[in-house]
C-alpha cells in the first residue's frame, strides 16, 4: 500500500487545479497518479487513478494560473 504522503500530495495537487486551474498542478498530479497505479492497489482503485489520470491529462486549461 502507498504512504499516505503520496496519496495526500495526490489529492492536493488535484484541489489546487480544481480551484486554480494550474495546468502545471494538473500535470504533477497525472504523473503521481500514473505511480500510483504502478504500486500495490487493489484493481478498483487502479482503475480511479487511472481515469483520473486521462481526465487531467486530456484537460485544457480554464484559469490562468495563480499559484
């Protein structure tokens, strides 16, 4: 199972694109959650950082970035 310091980077760097539409926090997230879905997870849970993953990576940006 991932630390939890992963998880919780994971899901912060989502918040801050969700509230700011930082491209950039977007990107690191994909990148988190692609290493996650390489680490022991059930299959379920693989599944959600994997669509998660092509959700943002596919996103265009809607804010300026303001972090």
């Amino acid at each position: 199972m991932p630390p939890c310091e992963l998880w919780a980077a994971t899901l912060s760097l989502l918040l801050i694109h969700e509230e700011t539409g930082c491209r950039q926090s977007a990107l690191n997230a994909v990148r988190l959650l692609d290493h996650l879905c390489d680490l022991e997870i059930d299959d379920d849970t693989r599944r959600l950082c994997e669509r998660a993953s092509q959700r943002l990576g596919t996103t265009e940006a809607r804010h300026a970035c303001t972090a």
